[in-house]
C-alpha cells in the first residue's frame, strides 16, 4: 500500500476532493471523480460507490475503482447485505483487515474481488438518510485506523452531498430533455409530413429516447382485427419484418386489446410473446408495449426493446406514454385530414368528368334530329361505364394513380358484350405492359379506346360471325403507346370521322397531348394512339 495521509496531508487531499466535487455537475462526472479521489488519497487498491435506489431495499453498484468495470450498473447488493449494505444498516462504518473473515461479509458473483482482502464501508447519508454506500478495499491485509476510518467518513459526507446535487441536477436535465423531446414530437407531428416518414421519425425519436436498441410501431388495419407493422427504429440488433398480429394475439396483441401497457423483462422467457426464438436469435431482452389511443379507442401499439435486461424507470414509462399519446393523437389527425383531401378529390374529380359527360352529350345536339333516341342513350351509357370503370380501379388498388391495363381489360370486354350482336363471336385480348397514369389521363384515354373498340365492333366485321380485336400497350424511352387493332375488312377510302371519333380526337389532343393515327391493311385496321411519358 502507499503511504496514506495524516493529519495535515489528510487535510490537504480533503481541500482537494471538495475542489474537484465543485466543479462536477452531472452524476456519471461525481460518481467516477469520488472512487477515483478516494482511490488516490486512501491509497487503496479499490474504492467501490453504491447507490440506493427508489424501492429504498436495493443498492446498485455505480462506480469502481480496481473491479471489473462492467459490473457497473449490475452489481447490487440489498440493505443489510454483505459488510456495505450492514453499513448502510446500522448507520455506521463497518471494517475489517480479512473481510471474507467478517460475519457480515457476502462475496458477489462477477465482481473479480478474490485478490482483494481488508475492507471498510461507510453509509452515504443526506440528513441522516442513507443514499448509498461507499468502501474501500486494499490487497494486503490492513488494520483501518480511526484516523482512515474519520477521512473516508468525511469523504463520504462530502461525497453525499456532492452527489445529492447531482441527482437533482441529472433530473432537472433529463427533465429538459423530455420536454425538449415532447416539444420535437409535437413538431414532426403537427408538420405536413407524409404519413409514414411521420412514423419513422417518431421511431427513430422514441428508440433514441429510450436507449432502446428497437422501437417498433403497429397500426389496426382498416378492419380493427389485424396489427400491422408500420415502422420499426432498429439500432445494430437486426429486426426481421413481422407478420400481422391479430387483435389480442401476443404480447402487442394484447396490449391493442387491453388498451394496457406492458412490461416483460424477457421476452424470450415469455410464453405470451409471438416469436420468442426470433427474438432470442436478434438479441431483444426486455420489452415495455404502450398502447395508442385516441379518445380511449386504440389505435395501435408502440413498443421498445433492449438488448440487456432491464427495468425502466417511472420516469421512462411516463415518458414513452406521453409520446404514445401524442403520436397517436397525430395519427388520429393526419387520417381525419387524409379523408378531408380525398373527399375534395373526389369532388374535383365527379366535377370534371360530369362535365366531361355533358360535353359529350353537347356534342350530340346539332345532330338530334336525326339522331336514334335508344342509340344515342346507349352509346353515352357506355361513356358513362368507361368513367365509372376508372373510379373503380381508383378504390380498389389506389387513390393517386391507375393501372390502365387493368381498366383497358375492363372497358374493352364490357363494350364487346355490350355492343356485340348474339350471332356473332367477337373476341377482345389486352396485351402488353402494365402503366400507371393519374385519373384524369386515364379517364380521357379510357374514353378513347372505348370509342374504338366500339367503333371497331359496329363497323370492322361487316357479314362476318366472328373477328379478333387486340388492344396492345407499351412505351418508349419518350412516349406511351397504345394500339387498336382488328382482323376486320379495313377502314374506307374516305373515311368520315363520326361524332364518336370526333370525341376520341379532341380527348387525345387536348386531355393527352397525343396524336392518333389510323392504318388499314389487308389484315385489318390499326389504330396508334402515341402520347408523352410525363415521367
């Protein structure tokens, strides 16, 4: 052992440690500056810093000096324990130079103190209430003086003092912190961002927040029996996409049921987890699950992992929940103004194509006289459906964009039968590739090819049972094309352009910024519509 100090020299390192607590704020900075101090000027081979924590029975090991440095924040030893928590006890600084010799001495597992042998523990007090502990051990075996036993004693208040304040401290930051992190919340939730990017940022904050290593959120489908992933905040563990979890199916499911939170330390000991080998394969220890609620209706669960055994804080719970709350409040928002936009779109959208119909029908009124009634209702039916046909495949496969293969296949099929006398056999085949246009290209281009196929229909196959008509799509580096062709007799010498080619014409023009071209051949009739890609 080195020399320790005494009298004056003891005076001076005292001056010293209270130099050093002064300028130590935060709690880690105070823990590591006191056994490190204490280390030096007990000149001891160990000095180990428990603290008590809120359950008032349990003492966490928080700093050491001459331990293993990863039994920080593990280690714990319960009021009465061992020579430090009898210290803590019996309010008074217990030693011995052969501590595994003291009645009261309990070796803790992990700790590497075999090489250690004297040992002294004082209480760390506050207004005569224990906060903790602090000892000090030598390899040699050592009789403590009163001398040691009144320095470490002093140091002990000193240090529980400094570290009284730093507690407060730490609260009042982490405090700023939650506030700081409610009020980032509130402003990606309140900012108009897309929907899921909003989740992912929730995530990405909660997981951060929490020093999770995954933070994963799930929604209730449209159906409420379905929890579907939605965003998952993973850190190094790796986080296989998850399968939709009924409605009170595992630990999530539950939670959605309930409207509960929970708490499973390990969920891979857990029956009541969906997947406990996956999450013994990814690392995932400890779980808490808050459920989203809006108005006492749940909405979803969002859930964070670590990859140690944990207990969260009541602070940590209160917080997540807070944020769950929150960001279930934005959802519930952004799904009300998603249905305020879609009803607008649908209203801009019902507006311009019921003006589209009228136009049609306009067009149709120099010629009434001559006109047959019954013909002219059917045709305009037909416009009609081919409108309709659009806004169908809008609400079964999206909302923005439509898959004009899909509605091709549907209007060229339902002219045909619609159109095609009984005794005769018409077949229809859409080929090519798959596109997407927005509703108002697809809806004029839906018109067009309606018009031709209906065209193709009543003229193409004149004294003829049966023929072929084949609607083809592609596109080119530059253009969308699609072709209208038939196995008919071919178009006339002087073709006259009807009022239905008229109507396709002027929507290829003005809706498509198109062309339209027509080639007869002795194999039939090839229509080329030829329109620029917007993208």
């Amino acid at each position: 052992m080195l020399d320790r100090p005494t009298g004056s020299n003891a005076l001076s390192a005292l001056r010293d440690i209270a130099r050093s607590l002064s300028t130590a704020i935060d709690l880690d900075t105070n823990l590591n500056l006191i056994v490190n101090k204490t280390t030096e000027v007990m000149a001891v081979d160990s000095c180990t810093l428990y603290l008590l924590e809120k359950d008032n029975v349990t003492l966490r090991l928080k700093a050491t000096t001459g331990l293993r440095a990863q039994i920080q924040g593990h280690a714990t030893l319960r009021i009465g324990e061992g020579m430090t928590g009898a210290a803590v006890t019996e309010n008074r600084p217990i030693h011995a130079a052969i501590a595994r010799q003291h009645p009261k001495f309990k070796y803790l597992d992990r700790v590497s103190e075999d090489e250690l042998t004297s040992l002294l523990a004082i209480p760390l007090l506050i207004r005569n209430q224990p906060i903790g502990a602090l000892n000090v051990q030598t390899i040699e075996g050592h009789d403590y003086t009163v001398s040691e036993i009144e320095l470490l004693s002093l140091i002990g208040e000193l240090a529980a003092g400094a570290l009284s304040k730093a507690q407060v401290y730490d609260a009042q930051r982490l405090r700023l912190e939650e506030l700081q992190t409610l009020a980032t919340v509130s402003e990606v939730v309140t900012a108009p961002t897309m929907f899921d990017d909003m989740l992912d940022i929730v995530t990405d904050m909660a997981a951060r927040t929490m020093d999770a290593a995954v933070c994963s959120l799930f929604l209730l489908n449209e159906t409420g029996e379905k929890l579907e992933l939605r965003s998952a905040k993973r850190v190094e563990t790796p986080y296989a996409a998850r399968n939709p979890l009924a409605k009170g199916e595992g630990i999530i499911g539950r939670v959605a049921q309930s409207g509960e939170r929970a708490y499973v330390a390990d969920i891979s000991a857990d029956s009541r987890f969906a997947n406990p080998q996956l999450a013994a394969e990814e690392g995932l220890v400890s779980m808490l699950a808050v459920p989203l609620s809006v108005r006492d209706k749940v909405i979803g669960v969002v859930a964070c992992y670590t990859n140690e055994l944990r207990e969260f804080s009541e602070n940590q719970i209160s917080l997540f929940t807070t944020l769950a709350n929150q960001t279930a409040l934005a959802i519930e928002n952004a799904r009300l103004a998603t249905h305020a936009a879609v009803v607008r779109e649908m209203h801009h959208r019902i507006k311009n194509n019921l003006q589209t119909v009228a136009m049609l029908m306009q067009l149709q009124i120099p010629d009434a006289a001559r006109l047959d009634t019954r013909e002219v209702l059917e045709t305009n039916i037909h416009r009609i459906r081919s409108i309709a046909t659009v806004h169908e495949v809008l609400s079964e496969k999206g909302f923005h964009l439509v898959d004009v293969k899909d509605v091709l296949t549907r209007i060229a099929r339902a002219t045909v039968q619609a159109v095609n006398a009984p005794n005769r056999a018409i077949m229809i085949d859409v080929l090519g590739e798959s596109l997407s246009l927005n509703s108002q290209a697809a809806t004029a281009l839906a018109l067009i090819v309606n018009e031709l196929v209906q065209n193709a229909v009543e003229h193409a196959f004149v004294g003829r049972t049966q023929g072929i008509i084949e609607v083809t799509i592609g596109r080119s580096p530059t253009n969308l094309h699609v072709w209208v062709c038939d196995d008919g007799i071919g178009l006339p010498e002087n073709l006259e352009h009807g009022l239905g080619l008229e109507i396709a014409e002027t929507l290829m023009l003005d809706d498509l910024d198109g062309t339209m071209n027509f080639y007869s051949h002795a194999h039939g009739t090839e229509v080329a519509l030829t329109m620029p890609r917007k993208s």
